[in-house]
C-alpha cells in the first residue's frame, strides 16, 4: 500500500457537491492499493500512519507525530498512486489492485485506523472526489508498506 501524506492546517473532500469528510490540523492520507498488498500492508501503513514524525517540535524540527499533536487524519483512495510511470507518456495500472480488492482493504484501513484513533475522515471509495487542502509546509511524504 502506498499513501500520499500532506501536512495540512485543513482539508476536506466532496463528493457531488457535498463534504463528505473534513479535518483541521493533521494529515490528508491518499491511499493506494497494489495488487500484492494484504491485511498486513494495511497493519504496517496504520503504523506509520500514526507514528511518522512530520509535526514540529517546540524547537520547529520534526520529532512530533499525528497523536502527539492531536491531528485529524483524511484518508482518501486514489488508485492512481498504483500507477507504473518508469516508461512512456501513459500510466499503466497493471500493478493496482483490481476494485474489490481496493476497496476491501481501503476499507479495513479505515475500520483499523478509526479503532485506533478518534480523529479520522474519509473520502467515498470510488467516487469522483473534489480534494481541497491548505498545505502546511508544504511537507509531503509517500509513505509505502
């Protein structure tokens, strides 16, 4: 599993024209799902999830993670961050997870990380979604698992 962390002072996500989900201060998480990943994948993401130090300490370094700052998590799928781009102008998708597969372990990551944190918003799996974030930073992270 692959995730896109951003370091936001806010973001939200709308799906239709309607906020489906929202944080203040914390991360926006864009989820990607690979073909190989599995309950273990979402387990090790959770972790890193919770735990990467992205958050400014009192002397601005960062050496604070998402639950030492009390931050809201936006967890967002994108199959697009499964996409092959060594080769060519096109995208392949041949290494992502097919739907079912996706949306499965999307899903167990959101159930996971809700158990393991109170601050937690979700895009709509598969939906056309309209991402809007203030970047705090910037700082961005591809987390893998």
């Amino acid at each position: 599993m692959k995730a896109l962390i951003q370091r936001v002072k806010r973001a939200s996500v709308e799906v239709e024209g309607e906020i489906v989900g929202s944080i203040d201060h914390g991360l926006l998480a864009l989820i990607g799902v690979e073909k190989h990943d599995d309950g273990t994948s979402v387990e090790k993401l959770l972790h890193k999830l919770l735990h990467y130090r992205v958050f400014s300490d009192a002397e601005g370094k960062m050496n604070h993670n998402l639950q030492q700052v009390n931050g809201g998590l936006l967890l967002v799928s994108q199959f697009t961050l499964a996409a092959d781009t060594r080769k060519g102008l096109r995208p392949g998708f041949s290494s992502a997870a097919p739907s079912a597969q996706g949306e499965e372990l999307f899903n167990l990551l959101v159930t996971q990380t809700r158990t393991a944190w109170p601050h937690v918003a979700t895009g709509e799996f598969g939906a056309d979604m309209q991402v809007a974030l203030i970047n705090d930073g910037p700082v961005t992270f591809l987390l893998e698992s």
